[in-house]
C-alpha cells in the first residue's frame, strides 16, 4: 500500500510539472492572427482533428518547421546575416512577450537561428563532400571501362573481319575468272 502512495504520489508530481511547464511554454509565446482561406482551413482542422491537436496547435508546429525548411534554402551568406538578426531581435520580442503576459521574464534560448545555420551548413558541407566522392568514383570506374572497351574494340573488328574471310569464297565473275568478292 505504501508503494502505491508512494506511485501515485509521484505520477501526481509529474502532472504538476507538467502543468508548470506548460503554463510557461503559455507564457512565453506570442499570438500571431493568420488569415486562410476555406480549402486551407478546412485541412488543417482535417489533420488537427486526425492527430488529436488544436489548429492553433498544428498551426503553430506548421510555421514552425515551414520556416526552419524556408531558412535553410536561402543562400549561405544571406542566411547566416538573418540568422544573426533574428537572435537579435528574438530577446527583445522574449522581453515584450513577458511583459504582455505580465511576467517579468521568460526563459529563453538564445542563438537558435545561429544554431540551425551552423548545422544547416554542416549538412550541405557533408552533402557536397558525398557528391564529390561520388563523382571522384565514378570518374574512376570510367578509365577502366574505357580499357576495357578498348580491349574489346580491336578484337571486335578482327571478329568481324575474320567472318568475311571465313564467309569468303570465289565467285565467277561475268568473264569467267574466279576472284574474290571480299577485297583485304
């Protein structure tokens, strides 16, 4: 019995950390008024109401990687200088965020844009270094089946000069002599 308490009391711990941690994720977002038209609308409370979430949840997800997918298909120099202004700018909108929630603070990671840049580039390093290797690769294995066309290709003609040879028989021409038809 005592165990069960003891369980209970901590699954009941949970769902007040939980609830707090919540309450401040609340606390630290900002509304945003967006305007759809039906067709959109109507899916997105489709998927909403699929996976058990509120629009304004889904929405809120959707943005959010919408714009990390946006972000990383800007050019490295263009997206490293907005990546830059918008850690900038994000601590000052954290602090105007608390204040209309009437907090005096919020927690807040800074330099998240910076983060996703440094990544983002680490990938396409990553993928460029793949493309080149593959390349390096290929262009490789090119040469020898150049070789090895190259070895094939005079035995082909000797092949295929050898069958007329073989093919090859006197004929009577109209004066009568017997010569080859087949020129060597």
């Amino acid at each position: 019995m005592t165990q069960d308490i003891s369980m209970t009391q901590s699954l009941l711990e949970r769902y007040y950390e939980e609830e707090k941690a919540r309450q401040q994720r609340e606390l630290s977002l900002a509304s945003l008024h967006v305007r759809l038209d039906a067709s959109d609308l109507a899916m997105l409370s489709g998927i909403a109401k699929r996976f058990q979430k509120s629009r304004d949840e889904l929405a809120s997800e959707l943005l959010s990687t919408a714009l990390l997918d946006l972000f990383a298909r800007l050019e490295a120099g263009e997206r490293k200088l907005m990546a830059r202004d918008a850690d900038e700018a994000a601590r000052q909108l954290a602090d105007e965020i608390a204040e209309e929630n009437g907090v005096h603070s919020i927690e807040f990671k800074s330099g998240v844009w910076a983060n996703h840049e440094r990544q983002i580039t680490k990938e396409e390093r990553k993928r460029a270094k793949q493309q080149a290797d593959s390349k390096k690769a290929s262009s490789q294995t090119q040469p020898q089946k150049a070789e090895i066309s190259e070895q094939q290709a005079p035995s082909e003609p000797q092949e295929a000069d050898a069958a007329p040879a073989v093919a090859e028989e006197p004929s009577t021409a109209a004066n009568g002599s017997s010569e080859s038809v087949f020129t060597s």
